[in-house]
C-alpha cells in the first residue's frame, strides 16, 4: 500500500492527513513535502491527522519528530489526531505524547491550538 498526503492550510495552522501507510518506502516524500509546505505557508501550527494512517514505522516516528523540532523551532505547536490503536501505540512507546499532545479529531486538536473561531 502507498501513502497519501492531503495538506491544507487555515490561520496560521497547517492541517496533514495521511492515509496508507507512513513506512521507510514513503518517508522521505512525507518529510521533503511538509517541509516545504511549513515554509511555504508560514503556518506556525501543525495537526497531523493519522486517523486513516494504517501503519507507520520507526521511519515514521523519525518524520513526526522532524516536523516537530522545525514547527517548535519557530515557536509553534505540533499536535496529533485520530491515530487508530496501533498507531497510537507506537507513539505511546516512543514518548513522543511527552512532548505533542494526542486528540481524538482534528477539531479537538485545533481546539486544543486555540485557533477555533
């Protein structure tokens, strides 16, 4: 199976939704995309959005955390929706949750960026 990456960008925030699977195959096109998108944009917020994302692997881990460090470096947040159980498993056991906050959906999520009107 293959990765889709759906990206879309409101007030400041840049909302990523990924569907498939996040594994070394597909890591470096998620990477070089959001990288260019966070630029590109000039969102200081990132919901990443796994609620279809059925697999990820230690790759994927590596891409979050990128992302992570270059939206924290600019003074942003960094949050995650709707990772179904396994997922959310990985992330639990990388520690990851220690650092970005996990919400049900992605209007929680933007709820929890204070960027809902």
């Amino acid at each position: 199976m293959n990765l889709q990456v759906n990206m879309e960008h409101d007030r400041g925030v840049l909302i990523v939704r990924l569907t498939g699977e996040l594994d070394h195959h597909t890591a470096d096109v998620v990477r070089m995309q959001m990288d260019e998108a966070i630029q590109k944009q000039q969102c200081k917020h990132l919901v990443l959005s796994l609620q279809d994302l059925q697999f990820m692997d230690s790759s994927g881990l590596g891409v979050i955390l990128g992302r992570y460090k270059l939206i924290h470096h600019k003074g942003g947040k960094m949050v995650i929706s709707g990772a179904n159980p396994a997922v959310h498993r990985l992330l639990d056991m990388s520690g990851l949750f220690k650092i970005m906050p996990v919400f049900d959906n992605e209007g929680s999520a933007l709820s929890g960026l204070e960027v809902v009107s």
